[in-house]
C-alpha cells in the first residue's frame, strides 16, 4: 500500500509516502536554521542602528556618520582595499603568466611558497613585520640604522602603506590562482590559430590571451577587494599604535573600549551598516561582472600549451621572483620562530640568547592551554555540525528543489559575504538577551559565529559533490530493490564522504587560525587561539606570543598535510 | 603539378614523464602535390597529428626536413626553424579555435590586420570569405551565439581569407553531428576546386577520408604504412592493419594443406581459391562482408545462419569451419534463415596469421 | 520471465504531451527494440516501467501483476516491481567491487549466502568477468563496466529487463561485440528484454520485433526487422529509418508522372493509391535506384563519392537532387559513371505517399 499523490508527478520521492515527511522536514529545518544564522544577525543590527526604545532614529547613524574619526576610518579603509586590489592584482598576474605560460624554471619551488600564506594567519604575519620594521625600532629596522649609519627607521611597517604592503602579501594568490587555472585550462589551440595568421607571440598575449583571461582576472581581483575591506587582523597589529584606524577596526575599538556596555555596541552596529554599504557595493560589482559570464575556453583533450620562451629574461626573472617569494613568505616564517626562541624581545636574534622558556612558559600557562582547548573545540565542533547541516542544505537545494530554493541558496551564502566583523556585532545583538537567550561570554555564541560564517563552505563543497552523484546511480539501486532510504546509504552517503570529509577540513582549518570574529566575542575564559596571540602581544609578551603563534602555524600545517594526504588517496566518484 | 609540401626523412621523439622517449614520427618521406588533397589517416598516436603540427611549426622536428613551396621551413641539418606566423599557411583546428570576444568580422579580418592591408581592402576580402562559406549576414555576431557548423565556417573563412596555398586542416569535422559532416565536407572540397589550394587533411574517420581525398596515407605507431590513392587502399591494403582500418574487413583463418586451402576448423572442404606463392601452412584471408558473392549453386557450400534486414542491405550470418562470416548483400538477393547457400570471396587479399604484440603496442600508444 | 503490457499510458512533461493512449505488449522471452528520435517518449516509457515517473491514465502489466493502474491507484514501488535496468552511462557503482555491484540486488532481497554466490558466479560467467571479482570499476574499460551492469540487471530480475542505450558510449567495434553478446545471453535466459535506443542498425539486428515511435509518442509500427525495412507501415517509418528520396507526382493529360521542374511521364507501374486530389510523391531509397540506359528518366551526375564498401551518387532530376547509392561487390571494378554523366535511372520498390511536409521534420516544442 502506498500513498497515491497528484501533485509531484515526475518526483521519486512523491511516490514513497513515508519520504514525503523526511523530505518537508529536511527542507524546513534548512529555512528555519538558515533564518535563525544569516537573517536575524543582520535584521538586528540594521534594528539598533535605526531604532531607539522602539523608536525610528536617525541620531545615532547621523552622529556616527558624521564624526570625523568614523570618516578617516572610512576612508582608509576604501585607500587601503583599493591599492591592495591594484597591486595584488598585478603581481597575481605576474606570477601566473610566469608559472602558468612561460618556460621558467622550478615551477615547482615557487607552487610550493605560494602554499604558505595559506597557513599563515594574516595578523600573524603582521606581527612578524611589526617585530622587524616596526616605526618604533624593528628588529630590521635597527639593523639597518647600525650597518647604514642612518639617522631614522629607513621603514616604517606602522602605517598604510605598511598595511597596505602586507595585505598585497597575503591577497594576491587570489588572483593568481584564478589566472594561472585559467591560463593552464585554456584551449591552447585559441593562440595557435593566431600565429597561423601570421601574428607574433607578443601580439598573440596582446590581443588573444589576455582578453580571454580577463574574466578572471576580474574575479580574482573582486576577491581580493572585498576580502581587504573586510579584513580585521593587519590593521589592529599594524594600526593601532599609530592610532590608523579602518571601519573593521574601528568598530572593535568602539566595542571593546566601552567594555561592552550596549552604547558601544549601538555605535558598532551603525558603523556596521557604513562597512556593509561600502562591502555591498563591491559585492553588487562582483555579480554584475561575475554573472556577464567568462568565455568558453576550456580545452577538452589533454593538450600542452606551447610555453613562451623567456630566453635571455629567463634566469633574472627567476631570481627576482623567487627572492620576492622569499622575502614575503619565508621572512615572517623565520621571524617568528627566532624569535619565539629569544629570551628577551630586544636582544639579538644570535644563538646565545636563544631559549626554550617561552615555550615551555605559555604549556604551562592555564589561560594558553585553554585558549588551545577552546579552539580545538569550536573548530571541531564548527566543523562536524557544518558538515552535516552542509550536506542537508545541500541535498535539499540539489535533489528536493522546493520552492524558494534560491532563497536558500542565498541565505546559505550570506553570512560569509558579510565581513566577519560585523557579523560578531550581529551575534552580539541576537544572543545576548534581548530574544531571550544570553550566551554573552559564553563559548556558544562563538559557535554560534562560527557556524554562521562557514555554512556556506560546507554546502558549497556538499552540493558540488552531490552534482557528482548522478541520479541514475542512485536509480539503479532503486531498480535492483533498494528503498529510497537504502538507496540514500548504500550509494549516495559512502560517494559524498570524500567531499564531507573535504568540507570539515576547510572549515576545521580558518576556524583554528580565527581573529576576527572571536575577538569581539571572547569573554574571560573563552579565549581562542587567535585571540590569546593577539592578548599575549597586546600584553607587550611578545617572545610569549610569537611562540605561541609558532605552535599554532605548526598545528595548522600537520592538519593541511594530513588533508592533503586523505584526499588524495580516496578517489571520489 | 609542383611540389607543394616535401617531408624528408622527418622524424619527432618527445620525452614523456610516464613512458620514456616515444618516436612520435618515425622517418616520414612524402610529397604532395599542388591542388591535392592529401590525407593523414590512422587511429590516435600514430602519428598523423604531430606531423600536421610539424608542418605548421607549432612543433620542431628532431631529424629532417620540411619544405613549403618549395622554400625550407625546417631543417635539423641547417638549424633552421621558421616560426608558425612565417609559414603563410591557412589552418582550422578540430575545436573551431575561433575567439569568442571578437564578432566574427574581427575574427577573420585578424589575420589581414596583422598584414598591415588597408580597411578597405580588409572589408573586401573578409566579405568574399564570409560570402564563400555562407556566412554573409553574420559579420556582426558573436562566435556563441553561432551553431558548431557555422564556427567551424568562421574559422575557414578565416583560413582562406589570406588566400594561401597550403590549408591543414586537424580534424575539422570531429566535433560536428554526422549530417553537418557531410556538408562541410561538400564545401570544403567546393573550395578548395575554387581557390586550388593544396588540402592537408588530418582525420581518424576512414570514410571521411576516403570521400575526400585524391591520395591519403595510413600511418600507425608514428610508421606510415601506405600512399596510395583511396581505391586502392581499399582494395588492394598492404596489411591486415590498414585493411580492417579501412572499412569493415573478414579476416578468414585459413590453413594449407597439399596444396588446398582449407578454413580453420572444416578441413572437409576445400576454398576454390588461388594459392600465391610464398605462404605458411596458418594464414589469413582478408576480404570485406560486401565483397562475398552469395549464389545458390557454385562456391563454398554453407547455410545462412542469421539474417538481418538493414535499410540499404541484408547482412547474413554464415558458417566457414569454427568461424561466423558476415555477408552483405543488396535486398535483392533473397536468402532465409537456414536455407542452404554458396559463397565465393572475390579478390581476397592474404596475410601472415596475427601478431598480438603489435595490438598491445598500439593501446599502449594511444594512452599518450 | 513475463510479459509486459502497457495500456492506454499517457504521461505530460509540464504542458508538453510525450505520451498519449499509448499501448504496447512485449512478448515473454522477447527482445522488443523501441526505436523514435530524440524526445520521442521512449525513455519516458521505460521510467514508467520502472516506476520512477508516474503516468496519468493507463495500466502497466508485468506478467499477472499489475504494477500500475491509475484507476484503481495502483503504483508498485520501484523497489518491488522486479524491473533491472541498465542505463546508457552504466551506473556501475564506483565505491563497490565488481562481486558487491552483482550481488547488491540479492542482498536486498535477503536471499541465502550460498544462492547469492551461485547466481552471482553463473551471472559473471554470462558476461565473461569470471576472476574481476575484487576488481573496482576505475579499472575496468567501458565494455567492462557495462558487462558488469548487465550482469547486475540479470540477477536483480528473473521477469524483465530494461537497456537503455547501453551501447552508444562503446566505440564500433565492441558495440558490435556486445550486440551478439547480448542477444546470446538473452536466448540463454530467456529474461524479456525492452531496448531503447536511437541506433536503427543495432535495433534491427537484436529485435525479435521493433516498434517505432514518432515524435508525438505515437506507435507507428511494430515488427520485425524483415517488416519495417520492406514493408514499412507509413511515410514516417520509411523516412525515419535509413535514407530517402521523395519525388512529386503530379497528374497530366491522363498520365502520372514526375513533377521536377519538368514533367516526366513515369514509364513502369506505379503501386496502387494515387489520388490526384492530394499531393503524392514517390520514396525511393538510394539503393533503389539503379542506372538504366534504356530509362526515358534522364538524371545528370553532380557527384561520384567513393566511400569503400559503396558509391554514393549525388545526381540532378530537374530540379530535384536525388542521392543514390550502389554497394559494390567488387571495388577493383571502378564505376563507370563519372561526374558531368548523363544516366537513365531506373526505381526499384518505389512506394506512394502523401506529400506531408509536417511529418518527420516537425519537433514538437516543449
């Protein structure tokens, strides 16, 4: 016996009445959650920055608006993303026309320095330049005054341009990645027909292959913009002493100064909308110049690209590229694992003054070891719950397709385009009592961020792994006498698991190394480890810090090795 | 007619990570002459394609030398290599190649641009190549909004428009639906009697090739094995290979036995054929299902064992020793199922009984 | 095995009708090949065998039992209806071994371990993948994996079995392989067999019987391959199934003839049917048409194509291209009609229709 239903004609799941249930109750649960995560944080701010006891107000956004620190924080901010984008963009191409389309050599070695940043914590980085060129007397910076004879600090890290120079170090494989897949995908046959016609190799760059690539160029650069306005950690390192300040940071000091009293948070909230107007702005660009679509380029035989030959630029070209990828990538390494090492920040960096007490000071400090514990907490946590609630999101988006599924797909991609900032400020509002649950201070209102802000990871990466279940392999069990249910277990779940397991290492991962989000959220015994670096360094102890940050880069890149290693030896569908 | 394109002693070797050096293109000599159409032939890896990339000089060789209208282009011994936008070739490649961000008037002028030839002059020329592949009323439109047949017209337009002497074409037809092949087909050979330039044809598909060509070649594993014009390819191959890549091929296994052939598996009765001097006592008959004459009274004595109506022929199952042998015939000749019949294979070719290592050779390289 | 029975199915895809009233019956034992173009309804007819799309009206029959009634709201779950299935891009499993791809039906019904093994062992032997057992499906070639389905499809029915174009991702030569394989496998077992597919020559030469459908889901014939190449139905199953010519007849002065530009009287009999009140053509297929010096139809020669087992002729009637081919026994005896030619022709088996532009060339827009 079977239930006999008119309305879903063509559906599988129609048929089976019992499915019928599971299927309203997964596509509810997705609209209910995804409400409760990406809806109400921001309806919340956007209600404090307007309403006051009830009341539509304009005061408070009036005032906030118009004072003149809010402004030059503004400003900066737009300053600062728009010279990151500028040249992040063109070093980002640099290095993918390098590595992507000509015969340079060790290819290999420079892939593998490109591999780095992504462990780094931005704000880690930071704090190694402010150790070496801080205005105050970096470790380099001293150096430099000795061996040089030079009246003043030759660099000054503790300004825009310092910030700038930073960021542009930490953005621009945004770019990168994006052209040089474009360049290695590209149909090498759209330049072979232009030399045919008689155009040379110069031209052929000129008028074939950079306009094809300029699709993604143009994302790649949207990226690393909208990734700098809302960036939080360079600018606190490098910022605060010299009192720049920029909208993210800004809204911290706001907060954090006040000690959390509602006034401050109000004040946050209004500078949030200003952040999310300038962040929208770019966001809208994005999908204006994203949804004009790329060009059909792809190849489909595997075909080698003829390399351009570099000739006699070859060897100082390559000496000046991978120098530069040196001084960027490995300097902050080695800066912050010497002086992790020192026994006194000052001393020089030389073997006699080199220890192991910092470590074994901040093991035995209880607020580090729990600062350790938490994150290792909410980044599983984060990390298990994302993937499970991911994989239903994605199940009902992909196979049910109810009505409103676009609004599903939206609301699941919000919370991450919204800077992590304002984010927190939105948290804030929502679980601190006034809709009646309070975990101010508490742990769960970190989770909380956390799962907000990488749901839409793990629902990307589920959906694109369901895309790669075809439904006829699930038809097949269907037909050789398997429920719906069993069908969903026996053939579906086991091939989407690489891809889950994918999914909680991207989010285990950012989790672990977060700053942005928990700094406005910790109370006094949920520190993570982001923030316990960032305190320690506050606090002046910066050996303490440094070595603290060692351990957690070296956390972070066992964890990546390990990714790689599981995902490369399962294969997928 | 003049020599058109000279390949002397060409040969390619590529070092690859997975499978050592492999000799794409091994000793090639041949010539083709002005107004032909010549072309390549053989499955993937055997070598039709890198040697069209030789020619074009997207590729150097590693021994020889190539010669276009009669000037060398390459030449191991002289270290001379002219690069691809010296060659004054046409080409169209199997994707269509044609760039999506320019309108299609853009596309074929770009080759005239880079010539420095004056606007005027361009708008002329581009207009005629649009008018010669039916493209006319199209000069402003985008490559995507296009069909597959009408890009792959853009892009012969734009290898005519230069008028050159030399056209390669890698596959061009490949990645267009059957019908629209023939056509284009049709029009390229219009073309090529319009302009009388010389046609280089790379392709996997025989009956393309065939239908095509004056002469074509057959290479495999980077050898090539016959020139020959396509009749007498058909008709007369000089392996087993190119027979059965040829069209559909009836290999016999046959043995010799005082001075009678009989077929593996019936030694009862004797093939009424002509024995060639020089043979083993296990050899292979070759002949094709369409050339076995079905009679009722005069031949190898069998039975229909299957039958099939096709919509142009009748294909028959029949029994020869312990193999099944497929005849086809028109409608008209009338056979049933079982019915007792007759077969005389005309012009067989023979062969020395298989080799399997050449098989596995040949996988081997069409993984690369 | 069983017979099936489709009666008065009608199923729209939105607005769109892809079936309408229609019925069919596959004998017990039989290989029944439905054939139709694209979008025709044929695959639409298989997903309501297998019950994962739902008809509007009609009852679907497997043996005795009725898996489907929309009046009495009958509707077997797929999982019981007993219908294997093989779809055109295998579906093999790609996390299980070849022996858990096979078995996995019977797990399902919770047979015995000893009978799983038997019927697996004697299913792989079937299809020749005796010792890939352990194999995963990444190592095996295409004509492998799909052995493996139909292996699978073999032991999760005893009743009836659909392919879906099972075949068409296979290159030449081991699609022909597989057609005797299949059709050897299938005289073995005797399961009924429904094969969906577009190739019109691996239908005819695997059907017991074939039916074609048209582009509104309309049954147009069914027979065997002898029926539909010499007897074809209607226009529609002689223009669909391999290459045509169609020449307007018109009448005058009391004689039939070609109209092409030009009137032709037509010399020979024609088949019994004309009506001077409709438009008539005649259809004649390429090989039909022979050269005949003596014929008063006089054709010019465009074109001569050499295409190894045939000659194709393009050749020019008045204004009506005609295309003619003649398979030739012996190649080394070349044609001896060259292109510029003037040729008497002469039709074979010329059939009368009703001019009808509509018919074959009309798609049905969704």
């Amino acid at each position: 016996m079977t239930l006999y239903r008119n309305r879903k004609r063509s559906d599988l799941a129609a048929i089976d009445g019992k499915k019928f249930n599971l299927d309203l109750l997964m596509t509810g649960i997705s609209f209910i959650l995804l409400f409760i995560f990406a809806v109400i944080p921001i309806a919340m701010i956007a209600y404090n920055a307007f309403f006051y006891k009830g009341q539509f107000s304009l005061k408070l956004f009036t005032s906030v608006m118009t004072n003149k620190h809010n402004l030059a924080a503004m400003w900066n901010t737009i300053k600062i993303a728009f010279w990151v984008t500028i040249c992040g963009t063109l070093m980002g191409l640099f290095y993918a026309w390098l590595l992507g389309r000509s015969d340079i050599p060790c290819k290999g070695l420079m892939r593998a320095l490109f591999h780095i940043p992504y462990m780094f914590p931005p704000f880690i980085g930071a704090m190694a330049w402010d150790i070496l060129f801080s205005g105050r007397g970096g470790y380099l910076n001293t150096w430099l005054m000795k061996t040089f004879n030079l009246p003043r600090a030759p660099f000054n890290i503790n300004s825009l341009g310092g910030i700038i120079f930073v960021e542009i170090s930490y953005f621009f494989p945004f770019v990168f990645m994006q052209v040089v897949s474009a360049l290695e995908r590209m149909d090498p046959t759209l330049e072979e027909s232009a030399r045919i016609a008689g155009a040379s190799q110069g031209t052929v760059i000129r008028k074939i292959t950079l306009p094809l690539v300029t699709p993604a160029i143009s994302a790649g650069a949207l990226l690393i913009l909208i990734s700098s306005l809302a960036h939080f950690g360079v600018p606190s390192i490098l910022g605060f002493s010299k009192n720049i300040y920029t909208l993210p940071t800004m809204i911290y000091a706001l907060i954090s100064r006040s000690s959390g009293s509602f006034e401050g948070i109000r004040q946050g909230a209004a500078l949030s909308i200003m952040l999310i107007a300038v962040v929208g702005i770019a966001l809208i660009i994005q999908k204006k110049v994203l949804s004009s679509g790329g060009y059909d380029i792809i190849k489909g035989k595997s075909m080698r690209p003829t390399l351009i030959k570099l000739r006699g630029a070859k060897y100082p070209l390559l000496i000046i590229s991978t120098l530069t990828l040196v001084i960027i990538v490995l300097m902050p390494l080695v800066t912050i694992f010497l002086v992790a090492m020192v026994r006194a920040y000052g001393l020089p960096l030389i073997p006699k003054n080199f220890t192991f007490k910092n470590y074994s000071k901040i093991f035995t400090s209880k607020a580090t070891l729990d600062s350790i514990k938490n994150s290792l907490f909410l980044s599983v946590t984060a990390g298990l719950l994302c993937m499970f609630l991911g994989v239903m999101i994605a199940y009902v988006v992909n196979r049910i397709k109810p009505k409103g599924k676009g609004i599903l797909e939206l609301l699941s991609v919000l919370p991450y385009s919204i800077p992590g900032t304002v984010l927190a400020v939105g948290v804030i509002l929502t679980w601190s009592g006034s809709l009646g649950i309070n975990l101010y201070n508490t742990i769960w209102i970190i989770l909380v961020a956390y799962l907000a802000r990488y749901l839409s990871f793990s629902m990307e990466s589920a959906s694109a792994s369901l895309q790669q279940v075809h439904s006829s392999l699930e038809e097949a069990a269907r037909a050789c006498g398997a429920s719906h249910t069993e069908s969903l277990i026996d053939i579906t779940l086991p091939l989407i698991r690489p891809g889950m397991i994918a999914g909680f290492f991207l989010i285990f991962l950012p989790a672990m190394r977060e700053l942005t989000t928990s700094v406005l959220l910790y109370g006094p015994y949920t520190r993570t480890l982001g923030v316990q670096v960032y305190s320690l360094r506050e606090a002046g102890m910066i050996p303490q810090a440094s070595a603290l940050a060692s351990v957690a880069i070296i956390i972070i890149t066992i964890c990546n090795a390990l990714i790689t290693e599981i995902t490369k030896s399962r294969k997928g569908v | 007619m003049a020599d058109q394109v000279v390949l002397r002693h060409v040969t390619k070797q590529f070092t690859t990570r997975t499978l050592g050096t492999i000799t794409a293109v091994n000793d090639f000599n041949l010539t083709v002459y002005e107004g032909e159409c010549f072309s390549f032939l053989g499955p993937s890896g055997c070598g039709k394609t890198t040697t069209l990339r030789l020619i074009a000089g997207f590729e150097d060789l590693t021994d020889g030398e190539i010669e276009l209208c009669g000037r060398l282009v390459s030449s191991k011994e002289k270290n001379l290599y002219v690069p691809p936008e010296e060659r004054g070739l046409g080409m169209v490649f199997q994707a269509f190649a044609v760039w999506p961000h320019m309108i299609v008037f853009d596309n074929v002028a770009f080759p005239l641009k880079i010539q420095g030839i004056n606007k005027h002059d361009i708008q002329k020329k581009v207009k005629e190549a649009l008018r010669n592949t039916s493209l006319d009323g199209f000069e402003s439109a985008y490559p995507s909004d296009l069909s597959g047949g009408q890009q792959q017209r853009i892009a012969l337009a734009r290898a005519i428009v230069t008028n050159p002497k030399v056209m390669l074409l890698d596959e061009p037809l490949s990645n267009l639906d059957p019908k629209l092949r023939e056509t284009m087909r049709f029009e390229i050979k219009e073309l090529q009697r319009k302009f009388n330039f010389t046609v280089i044809f790379v392709t996997h598909d025989q009956s393309e090739a065939m239908a095509i060509s004056d002469r074509m070649m057959v290479c495999d594993m980077g050898n090539i094995i016959q020139i020959d014009t396509p009749i007498n390819l058909y008709n007369r191959p000089v392996n087993r290979f190119v027979h059965s890549f040829l069209g559909e091929s009836t290999f016999i296994n046959v043995i010799i036995q005082d001075g009678k052939v009989y077929a593996k598996g019936n030694m009862e009765q004797a093939l009424d054929i002509p024995i060639p001097p020089d043979v083993d006592r296990e050899m292979v008959i070759a002949t094709r299902p369409n050339a076995i004459e079905l009679t009722r009274n005069r031949g190898y004595k069998t039975r229909i064992e299957k039958r099939t109506f096709l919509p142009d022929i009748t294909e028959y199952l029949v029994p020869m020793g312990d193999q099944l042998l497929k005849v086809q015939t028109p409608h008209r000749i009338k056979f049933t199922q079982g019915e007792e019949c007759y077969i005389n294979l005309v012009n067989p070719m023979w062969y020395p009984a298989e080799d399997k290592e050449l098989e596995t050779e040949r996988l081997r390289r069409q993984l690369i | 095995m069983a017979n099936v029975r489709f009666e008065n199915i009608t199923f729209h895809y939105g607005s769109h009708c892809v079936l309408k009233n229609f019925s069919l019956t596959v004998e017990k034992s039989q290989i029944m090949c439905l054939v139709g173009p694209g979008g025709c309804g044929k695959t639409t007819l298989a997903r309501c065998l297998l019950g994962f799309i739902k008809p509007e009206t009609g009852n679907i029959w497997i043996g005795d039992r009725c898996v489907f009634s929309a009046e009495k709201r009958i509707n077997v779950a797929t999982e019981q209806r007993g219908v294997g299935v093989v779809f055109q891009d295998y579906a093999v499993w790609p996390h299980l071994t070849v022996l858990e791809n096979v078995t996995y039906p019977m797990r399902k019904r919770r047979l015995p371990k000893q009978e799983i093994n038997e019927r697996a062992k004697y299913a792989l032997e079937q299809v020749r993948m005796t010792g890939y057992e352990k194999h995963l499906p990444s190592q095996l070639s295409g004509g492998q994996q799909q052995r493996v389905a139909i292996a699978r499809a073999l032991v999760s029915s005893d009743d009836v079995i659909v392919l879906d174009e099972p075949i068409t991702n296979l290159d030449a030569k081991l699609r022909e392989e597989m057609l005797v394989e299949i059709r050897m496998i299938q005289k073995k077992i005797g399961t009924t067999i429904l094969y969906i597919t577009h190739d019109q020559g691996a239908a005819l030469k695997l059907c017991d019987k074939m039916a074609i459908m048209d582009w509104n889901g309309r049954l147009r014939q069914i027979g065997t391959d002898e029926d539909i190449i010499l007897r074809p139905a209607d226009r529609f199953v002689f223009e669909f199934i391999g290459l045509s010519n169609f020449i307007p007849l018109v009448e005058k002065n009391g004689k039939i003839g070609l109209s092409v530009g030009e009137f032709i009287p037509y010399p020979d009999s024609l088949p019994e049917g004309f009506d001077s009140s409709k438009k008539m053509e005649i259809g004649v297929r390429p090989n039909d048409i022979i050269f005949d010096d003596a014929s008063p139809i006089r054709a010019k020669v465009r074109r001569v194509v050499f295409l190894g087992r045939e000659y194709d002729y393009f050749l020019q009637l008045g204004t009506k291209e005609l295309r003619v081919q003649h398979i030739a026994l012996d190649v080394s005896q070349l044609s001896n009609v060259n292109e510029g030619d003037e040729v008497g022709i002469k039709f074979l088996n010329p059939r009368l229709y009703e001019a009808n532009q509509h018919e074959v060339t009309q798609e049905v827009t969704a």
